[in-house]
C-alpha cells in the first residue's frame, strides 16, 4: 500500500495493499479502494464510496459529496466508481439519496473528463465517455458507449440510450434514443452514429438496415405520426432482439407509451410539496412537444 505521508485517510477506509493514494488525498469514512486503483494527489474522496480495481483519479475530483439537492436529508448513501475508470481534473460526482436508489454509479472503462459534474443517483454504464464542462443533473441514465461531447448540459430525469452520441455544446431536454446522433437545444436526432456501431461490431448491414430505418422515422415520415412509422418498422424488423432496428423501434415504443415531459424516468418522479401532478407527454422521437 503506497500511502503518501501528506494524505489524510480515515481509519475506517479500507485500502488495498495495491492500491495508491497520492500527496494532499483527502479519504473519509468507509471508503473502499480496490487493487490498483489510484488516487493522484488533491483527490477527496468522502463516505460510503467505492473506487474499482485499477481506476485512476485526477487531481481536484471529489467523490461521493453530499448532493446539490434540497430534500437531502443526511442519508447514508452511496457513491460507485467502476473498474478502469478515469476520473480526470476537477470532476465532482455526488451521492446519491433516499428518492434516487441511494446510489450514483460510473460504471466501469468510463472516462469522465475535466470540470465535468454527475449529479446524485445518476448511472452511467460501461464505457461511457463524458467530455469536458459537460454537466449531469439528478437521476440521468446513460447507457452502454454512449459519448456526451463537451459543455453538454442535460435535464434531471433524461435518458441516454446506448451508442448515442450527444454533440459538444448541446442542451439535452428529453430523452436521446439508442444509436443515434443528436445536437441541437433542444438537442434532436440528426443521423445514426456508424462509427461507434462499427467500433462496437455490427455488420454493415445492420447499419444499413438502421439507416434505412432512421430515415423513414426522421424524415420521410410526411407528416405520419411517429408511432405509426415505429409500429410498421417493428412488423419488418429482424425478429432477433438484439438487432439495432428492432431495438431502436422498441426503445421507441416504450418511451411513446410511459414518457412524461419527453422523459422516460418523469414517471419515477416524486412531486414536489403541493404540487399539480401533469403528464404533458411528448413525442420521443421527434424530441419535441406532441402536434396536433
């Protein structure tokens, strides 16, 4: 175990001999640091936080801070960062609370670059990238490579599908399909994101075969309501589950059916004191409010 003489470190955290924690480190209460994993220097790492084999962070991250929410209550609540992970400058990830699953996790081989924020309860899966200056509220769900360019800002309770791509600079407001391309504010679908199907790889069929369908969704549809195209593409679609058509036409059909607001995880929402309950829905695939 190379604990550096000048970091302060919690009789409670558990260390593995393997693990490395730097100059100016700051690790308190029952902190976890698995084997290889390590701690560069100005690193604070607070409460029931785990750090995965091999995970390296930056000087000035903070994990497992207490939430920027006002119904935070003191909950011991939990912070994950996954094997691999590269937690890069100035990165704060914060707990997560009693209304969220009392848990935000960085699933593992992501990479969270500098100033970047994931809010409490957020789960990122495996191999996601978050580029610098991006901002994550509350409860956001991104999935498997999916990639969110710099300075992205994203609404609390959004969902980003797996292989999205969100362009640098853009404002997320509702939910972002799987395999697709979007930029904007409002960010919108602008194409499929081929070259992070191939890297992943499906065939160039398959991404034909979703081209085709992205088309017809996005712009053929000629004034054919979305869930029409989506219906119609689910009766053609290759029957096995796994392929990119079906299950962007799936992804589809469960979000027409329970978003609120655009949003998949409104339904999961806890109204604030006195409020309204609404279900303003939202077309998911146009990423726009439902016309006439």
């Amino acid at each position: 175990m190379a604990i550096h003489p000048l970091a302060v470190v919690d009789p409670e955290a558990e260390i593995h001999p393997d693990a490395t924690v730097g100059p100016f480190c700051y690790v308190r209460g029952k902190v976890i640091i698995a084997a290889g994993a390590e701690l560069r220097n100005h690193v604070t790492v607070y409460g029931r936080a785990s750090i995965g084999t091999g995970a390296i962070l930056f000087p000035g991250s903070v994990i497992g801070s207490d939430p920027q929410d006002l119904k935070f209550r003191g909950e011991d609540s939990e912070t994950v960062i996954g094997a691999h992970c590269r937690i890069h400058e100035m990165v704060t990830v914060s707990k997560g609370t009693a209304s969220g699953g009392m848990k935000t996790t960085v699933g593992e081989h992501s990479l969270v670059m500098a100033y970047a924020h994931i809010a409490h309860d957020c789960q990122l899966a495996e191999h996601v990238v978050i580029g610098n200056n991006s901002q994550l509220a509350g409860h956001i769900k991104v999935g498997r490579k999916a990639t969110i360019g710099g300075m992205v800002g994203l609404h609390h309770f959004a969902t980003i599908g797996e292989l999205a791509y969100v362009g640098s600079m853009s404002g997320v407001r509702f939910d972002i399909p799987p395999f697709v391309i979007a930029e904007g504010n409002p960010a919108e679908p602008r194409n499929i994101n081929h070259i992070g199907m191939r890297r992943d790889g499906f065939s160039e069929e398959d991404i034909k075969a979703l081209r085709d369908a992205f088309r017809q969704l996005y712009h053929d549809r000629n004034g054919v309501p979305l869930s029409e195209v989506v219906a119609r593409l689910l009766v053609t679609a290759p029957v096995a589950s796994e392929h990119p058509v079906r299950r962007l036409c799936s992804w589809l059909a469960n979000h027409l059916e329970s978003s609120v607001k655009g949003r998949a995880q409104e339904a999961t929402r806890q109204p604030a004191i006195g409020a309204v309950p609404t279900r303003a829905k939202r077309d998911a695939g146009d990423l726009s409010p439902v016309r006439g």
